[in-house]
C-alpha cells in the first residue's frame, strides 16, 4: 500500500515539473533544441544575450584633436612682404625709449582665424622735407596676399617728423579679442586724445575703416575750456576721461605702440606685454615657415653699400642687406630734366662659384610710386622715370676684393677695362657687381 501511494506522488511530482525544453539558434543558423536544466538555461541564454549585445554595441569614433592650423604659406607671402619694405620698416625709430623698435605682429583682426601682417614703416617726404610713418596691414586669403586699403585714404599715416608732431599710439585689443581699437595722442599746445574703433561696415571688400569715436582734448590755451566727445556727441571732458580708461583697463592683447613723448599710460604698454617684434625677430619667426635653404643663406659676403661707376650727374646706389634685402636707387638731373627710380627687392639664388666670385638674383622687386615732382634748390622740377639697374631677371656676378680682372669672365674683364684703363691689371681693391648691361657697382660708403 505505501508502496502504490509513493509511486503515486512521484508522478504527480512529475506531472508539476515537466522536463525543461530551451530552444536555441546554432552556429548554422538552425534551431537546435537542449535539454539543459532551468539553471544551465539561463546560463546559456545570458551568455548569448551578451555575445550578441556586443557584436550590436555602436561603435565609437575615437576622439582626436584638431591638427593645430599651418599658415605656411601665409608666412612665406608675408616675409616677402617684409622683405620689399624692409629699409622703411628699418629706418623707423619712434620708440625712443627702446633699443629696437617692435613694429611687426601677426594678428588676427579680419576674423577669418588667419592671422595678418601688420606693420608700420618710415616714409620719407623729400619734397616737404619730412617723414612720417604709416600703418599697413596685409591678409592672405583665396591663395593670395592681399593689402589692405583704409576706407576714404590712401594710406593710414600714424606719425610725423615734424616739430611738435611726434603722435604717441597704442594698438590693442579689448580682453575679450573682439574689438580692436587704436589710441593715439597729438601733443601741441593741445593734448588732444582719440579713439578709433576697427570696423568692415560699409567697407569694399578688402578694405577697413579705423572710426573715431571719442575725441578728448586738454588745452593750455587761455580762456579755453577742456572738452570732450563721444560718437559725434559733446560730452564733456570728465565723461571722455571715464570712457577712455574704462576701454584701456579693458585692454587685452597689447599689438604695437610708439611711446614718444607719451609720460602718461607708460602703464599700459611695455616691450614685455607686446605682442610686436622688431624686424630681425619677425624675421626670426618666419625663417621656421621656409621651404628651403635658399631663405636661410648668408648673405654677408656680398651685403654693403655700392655706388655705380658712371659719369654724368645721374647717380645709382645699391644697398644689400645681411638678411639679402636690398634698395636701389637712381637720382639726379641729366639734359635739364630730374630723373629718379628707387626698386627695392630680395636676393636670390646666391651660389659661390670660388672664393672670389659669386653669382646671385634679384626677386620680388617692387618700383617705389614716389611723388611725381622734386622740390630742389629752390626749383620745382618734374620728375622722369627710369630704368632701374636691379629691377631685372639676369643673373648678377660679384667679384672680391683681390679679385685679379684678369680672372673675370671675358665680358667682365672688357667692361672693367673701359672704366678702368690706368688700373685694369692689378687686383680690385673692393667688391664689385658687374650687370649684363654694362653697369659695375662699386663698395663705397653712404656719406
């Protein structure tokens, strides 16, 4: 009896719990059917859920920086730049208080995220008898370097020589780089302060405008009372000076500044705090940007200053720097008439051939567009143009002091004989730059 009643329950215990079926997809895509245990079912599934819930995880891209911008060839259009204004850029020497002026940055100002050049340069005025220094500012964009122009100005002049005239100027931007704004001074009788505000509206394309907008002005002159204007609006004085200091506490990157006769924002500016370089650092800068060895070459053995061996009243001078810049200049009166070129450039292709011989290039030559009359001797005359011997595609030779003529290629020799009859065997007691068209220039000194 107890025996029926036991195999009884386990039936019944069977008939509760049934065997466990689990259906499961094969390597061969098949259905295969196991009959694993509830807990090794599980298992298995678990392990399928998270096999196929990985081959399904979206891949994520790996996070890469940004490759930092190359502005190769904005650099190398900009040094040539340089190059052409070097002897101007050089000759400026407003910042007295300096031992180098740092009239050169690159900045970004046109909002394109490449920076421009920017620079100011000493023009001379050898009809007033004055120089006076510009702001000039460069972009390069499309594959080309483009000029900027100032909108209702030919050019934008900063300074002058003249007596009384030395205008201090700061050029900066505000602390959060979206306003660029440029402070000059004007100290006569009058200390006469300005703003002016960078803009491009209703400008061409390619083209700034530099707006003034506060004019402050404290006078010595008696009976004349201190005044100040904001946007076209008197405003009075202390208004002006509230506004003026608030935009230069604001000041963020420090571009250029000239202080000259400036004793009163001496806290505002410093060679420390300014992003500007003199001429041999910008040219430091750049020489990272070259493409070749050619723009890093020693150009000492051929620099100096040259005078044409020539008669008649014309006379051409040559100037080559140690960086291979260069500036000839033609000037003087021939037939009753005044004649003038002045063509700066940059050497190159310059190779020594022996110790005593070397061959070079002149590149990038630009004709200066002087003034079209000359004040002279109390007479106004009308100024001929003329070929430049430098403004030209042939090869030039250069020969050493010690240089036997003899030892000249044969043209050279020929040439050198017919300026030289009484002299023309024994060796050349300076260096000498002989032209295919016949012209030699000879070492000499400026003065």
């Amino acid at each position: 009896m107890k025996t029926k009643k036991r195999k009884c329950l386990v039936m019944l215990i069977a008939m509760l719990v049934p065997m466990t079926s689990v259906t499961l997809s094969g390597c061969n895509g098949k259905n295969e059917v196991s009959n694993a245990t509830p807990d090794q079912a599980t298992t298995q599934i678990t392990t399928q859920q998270i096999t196929t819930q990985e081959q399904t995880k979206p891949t994520v891209a790996e996070t890469t920086q940004a490759p930092k911008p190359d502005y190769h060839e904005a650099y190398q259009a900009y040094k040539t730049v340089l190059k052409q204004n070097a002897f101007e850029i050089r000759a400026y020497d407003y910042q007295n208080k300096t031992d180098e002026s740092k009239q050169i940055v690159f900045e970004d100002i046109m909002g394109d995220d490449t920076p421009e050049l920017i620079f100011v340069k000493s023009v001379e005025d050898t009809y007033n008898d004055y120089t006076y220094v510009t702001l000039n500012i460069y972009t390069y964009s499309d594959g080309e370097c483009k000029e900027i122009s100032f909108k209702d100005k030919d050019e934008y002049q900063l300074q002058t020589s003249l007596q009384y005239t030395y205008d201090p100027y700061i050029l900066f931007k505000s602390s959060d780089g979206k306003d660029l704004y440029l402070f000059t001074q004007r100290r006569t009788t009058s200390n006469v302060c300005r703003f002016f505000k960078f803009t491009t509206d209703n400008c061409e394309e390619n083209e700034i405008d530099f707006k003034m907008i506060m004019e402050q002005t404290k006078t010595e002159i008696p009976n004349i009372s201190n005044s100040g204007n904001l946007f076209d609006e008197e405003v009075g004085y202390d208004k002006c000076d509230k506004y003026k200091y608030d935009i230069l506490d604001n000041m963020g990157s420090l571009l250029l500044y000239s202080d000259y006769l400036d004793s009163d924002y001496g806290n505002y500016y410093s060679p420390e705090k300014c992003k500007g370089m003199s001429y041999s650092e910008a040219m430091s800068f750049l020489a990272k940007y070259d493409s070749d060895s050619q723009n890093n070459a020693d150009y000492s053995p051929i620099a100096g200053f040259y005078r044409v061996i020539k008669n008649g009243m014309v006379s051409s001078t040559v100037e080559i720097a140690d960086d291979g810049t260069f500036k000839c200049e033609v000037k003087g009166f021939s037939a009753d008439k005044y004649y003038e070129s002045v063509c700066s450039g940059v050497i190159t292709n310059l190779k020594k051939i022996s110790d005593n011989k070397y061959t070079f290039n002149c590149s990038d030559t630009v004709i200066d567009d002087e003034p079209e009359t000359r004040y002279i001797n109390g007479k106004e005359w009308a100024i001929e143009r003329c070929d430049n011997d430098f403004d030209t595609t042939d090869e030039l030779t250069l020969y050493t002091e010690g240089t036997y003529p003899t030892d000249m290629r044969e043209k050279d020799y020929q040439n050198y004989k017919f300026w030289n009859r009484n002299n023309s065997e024994n060796p050349i007691p300076n260096k000498m730059i002989f032209l295919d068209n016949g012209s030699i220039y000879d070492l000499s000194s400026k003065n």
